[in-house]
C-alpha cells in the first residue's frame, strides 16, 4: 500500500461506526485492515485467492452488505450497487 495513512484512517472510520461501501478490488483494503475477517464479501473475481489469505470468502453476489460495510462486485453491477447503497445511505 503506498499511502501509510490508509489503514489507520478505515479502521478508525470504522470503529467510529461509519459505514463504508467498497467495490471491485477495494475490499483488499478493509481485509488488510482486518475488518472484515471471516467475513462473506463481494469483489472483483481476480481478488479471491488474495482474500482467502485474509480468511474472506469472496462471494458472486452483485452486492452484500455486512454490517457496516456494504460491498459491490465490480463496476458491471454498478447499476445493482448503487440503488442498494444510496437507500443504506438515505437509512442512516
């Protein structure tokens, strides 16, 4: 990871009770951060064996939504994703 600041900065977002949405690759991220370990996630297809590591199982959903985190498989299913993300939004 270049920037340092990353993952200090999701896991104190999280821990502060923010909900994050991720999307294709990203979820690479949050497994670093150890958030979501043991968790079932959706992501880009060429990410599973890198999440296996982290104990994710990557899932073929279009979206999930775990928690506070709300995941999106890949920019294809953004037309799924962002009606699920704006009501979690819009829910608060």
């Amino acid at each position: 990871m270049k920037n340092s600041k990353t993952l200090p900065l999701i896991k104190d977002l999280y821990s502060n009770g923010i909900k994050i949405a991720t999307i294709c690759h990203s979820p690479l991220i949050l497994a670093k951060a150890g958030l979501i370990t043991g968790e079932k996630i959706t992501g880009h297809p060429s990410i599973a064996n890198e999440l296996a590591r982290y104990n994710v199982e990557l899932a073929e959903d279009s979206f999930i939504v775990n928690k506070r985190i709300i995941s999106g498989k890949t920019h294809y299913q953004m037309h799924e994703f962002l009606p699920q993300l704006l009501k979690i939004i819009k829910q608060g």
